[in-house]
C-alpha cells in the first residue's frame, strides 16, 4: 500500500511541474510532437539553380560554361603545362593550392568540360563543386554541413541561404596560404628499458 501511494504521489507532482505543456492546452497533438522533435535537414546537397550567384566571387565564371570554346569532340592535351589565353585570367593558377601535385584536369573533367571529376572518376553538376572539395577537406567539409564552419543567414522558421566554398575560398588562389607542417617529434636518446622490463625478456628467452 505503502508504494501504491508513493507512486500516485509522484504522478501528481509530475503532473503539477509540467501543468504548463499538459494543462494548457488540454494534450500535445502528434503534429506538435512531430515538429518539436524533427530536425530540418541541411540542403548541402540540393542543385543550385543560379550557379553564378553561389560562387560569385570567381571571376573565372565570365568563361563558364567552358563548352562555349572547348568542343568535346577534341584531342585533349592532358600534359601538365601553363596554359594560353583565356586561362591567364584565373588568378593564382594554384601557385597557393597545391600546384606542385595537382592541375586543371584533377578537378576539371577532360571530356565532359562543364562537369568536375571527382578520384574515383565519377562526374558531377558544376553546382556541386564542393564534393570535389570534400575528397581533400573532408573535416571541413563536415564542419560545413553541420553548420559549424562557413557562414548561414536567414531565420530558423523562414528562409535561409547556406553560403558554398567557393563563396569564400577561391580555388584557384586561396587567400589563406599554405602552412608548412611542423617536424615530428624526435624520439629521445637516452631512454633505457626498465630492470623489470629486462627481466621479462630474459624469462622469455628461457622458455
């Protein structure tokens, strides 16, 4: 009997510390609990539909879309060179990204010229150009789509725009540098091994 009335007693009380979600408005419908419960995924795959206006900063853009000159019914040079006219106009030409091992055509695809290529071959939209930033960003890339790195507008409830890699980083220059790695830690010299340690591996030998 004892813990019968314990049990009611609790009920109550709960019933009393939450009178605010429970007697308000008599029981919390399921669209209620559905929508205080949901979490509105990030769009960070969703096309863009005005590709210029996510990556504005890239002036290159005045070239796009390549197949305005490039007929992808041509021989493709793929020898790593500088390139003529109109690529003189892309500033940098990686001299800030990693040109010593990588150049147009790791992310530009040879054959189709309006699509990037990513490692494993695969071909995506020019509007999804940050997959081909995720296969060496990956964290940041993860950052991003979490929300954590990058910059978002808008309202919680209403519109909002996600801004893209490109709309802060330009690929082709990166205003932030390269940061030359610092040396591995050294393995000290005048460490000795333990009398116990010794004495297991001449206990060992014996068997």
């Amino acid at each position: 009997m004892p813990f019968v009335l314990f049990v009611i007693s609790c009920t109550l009380m709960s019933l009393l510390f939450n009178s605010d979600n429970v007697f308000a408005s008599g029981t919390l419908s399921s669209e209620e609990e559905t929508i205080e419960s949901s979490d509105e995924e990030v769009p960070f795959d969703r096309p863009v539909k005005e590709i210029k206006k996510y990556i504005a900063p890239m002036n290159e853009l005045e070239l796009f879309p390549c197949t305005d000159c490039h007929d992808e019914e041509w021989e493709t040079d793929y020898t790593r060179r500088e390139l003529d006219e109109p690529h003189d106009e892309i500033p940098g030409k990686f001299v800030n990204h990693d040109s010593d091992n990588r150049w147009c055509l790791d992310c530009h695809s040879a054959k189709k010229r309006d699509r990037f290529r990513l490692i494993n071959g695969k071909l995506v939209k020019f509007n999804e150009y940050y997959r081909v930033c995720e296969q060496c960003h990956k964290r940041i890339y993860r950052e991003w789509k979490m929300g954590v790195h990058g910059k978002r507008t808008g309202y919680w409830n209403g519109e909002k725009q996600w801004m893209h890699c490109a709309q802060c980083h330009n690929p082709h220059n990166p205003p932030f540098k390269p940061i030359k790695p610092k040396p591995a830690p050294r393995k000290p010299l005048d460490i000795k091994a333990s009398s116990s340690a010794g004495a297991r591996t001449s206990s060992a030998g014996t068997h």
